[in-house]
C-alpha cells in the first residue's frame, strides 16, 4: 500500500501523532513545515512506541537507536513494510506488526 494520502487523512495523521498529551509526541510546526513521508512518520511512532515498552522491561530508558536497531534486526521494519496502510492508525498498525513479529 503507497503512502500518499489526502489532506485530511495527512491532517488526520499529524492531529494522531502530535497529541499534546503524549510525551513523544512530535512538535507539529516542523512536521507541517517538513511534510514528510506518512509512512515514515508512522513508523517513527511505532518506533517510539516500542522503545517505550523495551525501557519498561530493561528497567530504564533506552535509546532510540537501540530501539531503531532492534526494530530493524528482530523484524519489526519488514513486517510493518508489508502490513503499512495509510488509512489504519498508527497503534492499529503497531499492534498488527508485534502479533505478526511474535508470531515468527
């Protein structure tokens, strides 16, 4: 599934992943500024979203790159290329590559 969306669904996406009330949410100015990729977007998210969980099971925070590379070497980037749509939210999507990836 491409990534190219509608304004809506773009303006929809950045109102998911700029949620004031999350502490990783990304600063809305640079990404309307920027107007990046919605799939990389989401699986920065989703990257987010993982390296929040890892840190709670290590006991402390981890980095984000430790968490970019463990998503990338234990599958999580392959599965979310192949379960990627632009119209599912972003925790629909992490949900579906972690059942996946456990499921290898």
């Amino acid at each position: 599934m491409g990534s190219k969306c509608s304004k809506e669904r773009y303006k929809a996406l950045l109102d998911e992943l700029c949620d004031g009330d999350d502490q990783y949410s990304f600063p809305r100015w640079y990404l309307e500024l920027r107007h990046p990729d919605p799939r990389d977007l989401m699986q920065l998210k989703c990257i987010e979203k993982f390296k929040w969980e890892r840190s709670e099971i290590a006991g402390h925070e981890i980095t984000g790159h430790e968490a970019g590379m463990a998503w990338v070497q234990e599958g999580y980037a392959e599965v979310f290329s192949e379960v990627f749509d632009v119209d599912l939210c972003c925790e629909k999507i992490y949900l579906q590559v972690k059942e996946l990836v456990q499921e290898l």
